[in-house]
C-alpha cells in the first residue's frame, strides 16, 4: 500500500489494539495512565510507544499465563538481561501467517531449497533465542534444508557441494545472519548464482572491517554470483514483522500491516525524510502482548516515500544508540 492509504488502514487498527491491551494488560495500563495517553490518536504519530528495553524488565502480556504458547527470547550479548515475548496460539500462527505474505514478493509462492547458513544446534535449544526464532521460521519457507555449518560451528563443505549439486540448476534459498553469511560463503569457493540470499543483523563486525552494504553485495555477487540479496530488519519484539530490502539496494521497505517512524531523540516530534533520529516500528501483530508500537534503540532515516521499487516508506538503519546495548544476534558468533 502507498503511505496514504497504509495510514489509514493502521491507525484506527493499531488504536483499538492498543485500547484491547490497556483492559488486559495492567502494566501497560499503568503506563498509559502515568503519560495521560488517552486518544484519539489521528495519525501513526500520536500513538503512545513502548521502549523495547521494557521488554528486559517486565513481564508484559496480554493473555492469561495458561493461554501462553511460546516465550521467545533475544539474542543479547552475555550478561545481558534478555527480551522475554509472550505469544499465545493465534498470535504465533499470525506472525508465521504475515511473515510468508512479506516473503513472498521475493520468493515465490512454492518453497525452495533452502541453505541455512548456521548450525542444526541453533534451532535445538529448547529456549529458543531470536537467532534460533530466526532460522526456525524462515525453514517455513524452505525444502531440503541443508545447514552450513556442522554441530561443532565449522563450516561443513561436502553439506554444501551435496547440496548445490542437486539444487544448483535451479532457484533456492539462502538464509542466514549477516556476519556469518560473509564468514562462510566466500571462502566456500562455490557458484550460488541461482540463491536468493535473505539475512539480517551482524553488521557491527562488518563495519569494524569496513564493510558496508554495498561492499557485502559487490563481494558476494564477485566471489559467489550471488545477485538477488535482500538485507531485513526485524525484531524480536515484534517476531513476525520483517522490513525487507527492496530489489534495487534502496532502502528497507514496510509490509502492509507496519510502518516506521523516526522520531527526534531530544523532541520526540516525527523527523522528516532525510533527517536521522530513533527509530519506532509499529505493527499490527502483536496482539498477545503490547508491543504493537515500540521505539527501538536504533537510529534511523527515511530515504523516501512512495519513490521507490516498492510503495510507501523506504528507509535506512544507521546503527545503535550511543550507548544502547549490543543487539547480540550473530555478533556473538565465535569465529569459529
């Protein structure tokens, strides 16, 4: 949807679930209280936000304990107090359901051949972690999956030869976490001109060694021939929503059911297009606990809006906040 009309869908929805998890929420009901948040909201702006760092203190939840179907967790670093989400049945079955129709631009309605750039052991902790969240629900969207890695975090190069010579002739699908992409695939040696390569986070380790986006893609494509590479961000506190790179390297774009706003971190006023601040995710999703609109401690700028590959707001993460923790994720991969 362009911005025009995606504001319009979102707001009256995002409204009435924010009343829904002021009744269930005592918590959240208390802080909307505390800030005298009491409507109408007119515009995605007016929303009252969440700081994600709530999420490593409290317990926040809008179902009953026994209703509580999974409890995700964050990948912070060690030492780190973890984000705790609580999902029941219908709210994990709708990020599953989302995160497919997200997708599905770029992949296709039939599912690939998938090459899973991590470990089997990662997705076997029975506290699942946002990495192990990660690789677990994009395998939804892949057959024959084949990790590169071994259960000891070395790369498993006949895994990968196996694989490619069944798969290779056609298109399939890459995934993993942004560091570990760049670790393994290039020394791999391998043509994986047919992958679509999806992966996220891990930037930290790249930008010590300067690598940008534009060099992780100009490597990749020169070592592996590998051309369609599509970068999202996402969170675990809003498991399910994923702002996906557009076809053209031209910025994070929003699905139809979230948007972005990048708030100035000394007014909080909305910052225009071309003007850095923090961003807030907002999204539909959340609705088993009150995450639905949350400002993030990442840094941010809209590139454009309905001006690009794709409608509405394109976008750009310029890194953490001064100060605001390490987000974990594959960063805290050895290096194995």
């Amino acid at each position: 949807m362009g911005e025009a009309e995606r504001e319009a869908v979102l707001v009256p929805e995002l409204a009435a679930l924010t009343e829904r998890h002021r009744e269930a929420c005592p918590p959240y009901r208390r802080i909307l209280d505390a800030i005298g948040a009491a409507g109408p909201y007119e515009r995605l702006v007016d929303l009252p936000w969440l700081p994600v760092r709530l999420f490593k203190t409290h317990e926040l939840r809008s179902v009953p304990p026994e209703q509580v179907f999974r409890v995700l967790t964050s990948s912070g670093t060690t030492g780190q107090r973890p984000s705790r989400v609580c999902l029941d049945r219908d709210a994990a079955a709708a990020q599953t359901r989302m995160l497919a129709a997200t997708l599905r631009v770029v992949l296709g309605e039939r599912r690939l051949p998938m090459l899973v750039v991590d470990s089997r052991a990662v997705v076997r902790d029975p506290t699942l972690s946002a990495r192990g969240a990660g690789v677990l629900g994009m395998m939804n969207f892949g057959r024959d999956h084949t990790f590169v890695l071994d259960e000891q975090g070395r790369v498993d190069a006949e895994a990968v030869k196996g694989f490619l010579a069944r798969h290779g002739g056609e298109r399939f699908l890459i995934f993993g976490f942004t560091f570990m992409v760049w670790r393994c695939l290039r020394d791999l040696g391998a043509d994986l001109s047919q992958g679509v390569l999806i992966h996220s986070g891990g930037w930290k380790r790249l930008a010590e060694q300067a690598v940008d986006n534009a060099e992780f893609r100009r490597r990749l494509a020169a070592e592996c021939g590998l051309s369609r590479v599509h970068n999202f961000y996402g969170m675990v506190e809003q498991i399910g929503t994923v702002f996906l790179e557009g076809p053209d390297a031209d910025g994070l774009y929003c699905p139809d059911f979230a948007n972005v706003v990048i708030r100035d971190p000394e007014t909080w006023q909305e910052a225009p297009p071309g003007v850095p601040g923090l961003i807030e995710v907002v999204s539909t999703l959340p609705t088993s606990y009150p995450g639905h609109v949350l400002l993030t401690e990442d840094l941010g700028v809209v590139r454009g809006v309905d001006d690009g590959a794709w409608p509405g707001r394109r976008f750009e993460v310029l890194g953490r906040l001064p100060q605001a923790e390490s987000r974990g994720c594959s960063d805290t991969v050895g290096q194995g």
